[in-house]
C-alpha cells in the first residue's frame, strides 16, 4: 500500500492532487506545529492583472506554539466574502465556472472557526469535482507520536504501509536507512507541471487547482495526471 502525507493546505495546487491520487491512502498531518507564511491558510488564482494571494486570516499572535488543528480563523473582517468575489471576478467567464460556483459559494456564506475544518471542507470538495477517491485520514485521529521523520514514519507504520510517497523536499531530510530498516519504500514526487487553456494572457503554472477546474472541468483529472 503506498501512502501520502501532508499539512492540509487551502485551495492546494495541482501537485498535491496528483500525489493524493497516487496514493492507496492520503494523510492530512494536522498535529504538528502550524508554520505561518506558508500555503496553510493561503494559495494563489490568477486575475486579470497576475496572481494574487488568497489568505485567510488566523489568529496567530500568542499561538505560535499551537498544532494545526488549533489554529483559529480570525473572523472580525469578511474575508469569505472578498475570496468569493475575487474567484467571481477572475473565472466568471469561465468555461465551467457555472458548473462549479455554487459549492464555492455556499462554502464562503458560512462563517468557519478552525482553519483545518474550512481547508478540509473544501479539499473534500475538490477530490470530488476532480473524482479522486483516494480515502483521507486525519493524523491527529491516528494516535502516533513522534517528531519530524519519526512521526511520518510511525504514520505509515500504522496504516501498514508499504510504500512512502514524498515531496521532492523529503531528499533533504528523510533518512533513508531508516526507513529500509523498517521496510518501509520511499518514492519521491516530482510533479511536472502541465499546461493547459488559461484565461488572462499568458499561462501562469502554480497556481490554485481552481484556476484548472474552472478552465478545463471534466478534462482536469487527466490533466492533472499528465
């Protein structure tokens, strides 16, 4: 059985897609420490004048030293509102932004306090507009313990793992030894990111996998893959 593991992200890009749909069984890592200017509470779409971010905004002043799952959204400015009309504003012209707009914007009517429950939510969502059936299981729910390499490996040694598939970052940290003596295989996934039909002038890689559905709908799965 090959696994995957990651910090759940909002609105992720192309490549986690891929990798969880690499996968037997996908891990969302929301028990560790949350690491702020990263892409947990943020992601890019592109508009009519570039990329732009959008962030959602945490409560993060004296809770640097809490785990993901504790992360709080700070919800005294209206910022589903304004994501909702940033997504509007770049894809309503669109080939399939009308197949998929209703789930964003129901998802942005509501008001989410944790960061984890609203990145889930819409991940869940997303798996299903690109119909990856790749289960999802939460870390924190598997009872492991363990710091860094030592965690992840206790991860798929709990889930029976087989076979470990990273990131490509995984090669400055993973210590490979260990994981053979534990008969765990390491893949690395190096993401070669396609191109695809794209509004606003030149294409512009990296970007959200929102800014894919919208533009090529039932195409993005083999996309994605290719």
């Amino acid at each position: 059985m090959r696994v995957g593991i990651h910090q759940p992200m909002y609105l992720p890009w192309l490549g986690l897609f891929d990798r969880i749909n690499r996968c037997d069984v996908f891990i969302l890592l929301d028990n560790v420490p949350y690491s702020k200017n990263y892409f947990l509470n943020r992601n890019k779409i592109k508009t009519a004048n570039g990329w732009t971010w959008l962030t959602v905004p945490v409560i993060f002043k004296g809770n640097s030293h809490k785990i993901i799952k504790e992360i709080e959204i700070d919800n005294r400015s209206d910022w589903g509102k304004k994501h909702w009309l940033s997504i509007y504003y770049s894809y309503k012209n669109s080939s399939y932004f009308d197949t998929y707009a209703d789930v964003f914007e129901h998802f942005y009517k509501q008001e989410w306090r944790y960061l984890v429950e609203a990145s889930t939510h819409l991940l869940f969502s997303l798996l299903r507009m690109l119909n990856i059936k790749t289960p999802i299981r939460m870390a924190s729910t598997l009872g492991v313990e363990g710091r860094k390499e030592e965690l992840i490996l206790n991860i798929c040694k709990s889930v029976q793992a087989e076979e470990y598939l990273s990131g490509p970052d995984g090669r400055n940290y993973l210590n490979l030894g260990l994981w053979q003596e534990n008969k765990v295989k390491v893949e690395f996934h190096d993401y070669l990111h396609p191109q695809y039909p794209q509004l606003h002038g030149e294409f512009l890689p990296h970007m959200s996998v929102i800014d894919l559905l919208f533009n090529c709908g039932p195409d993005s799965l083999p996309i994605l893959k290719n």
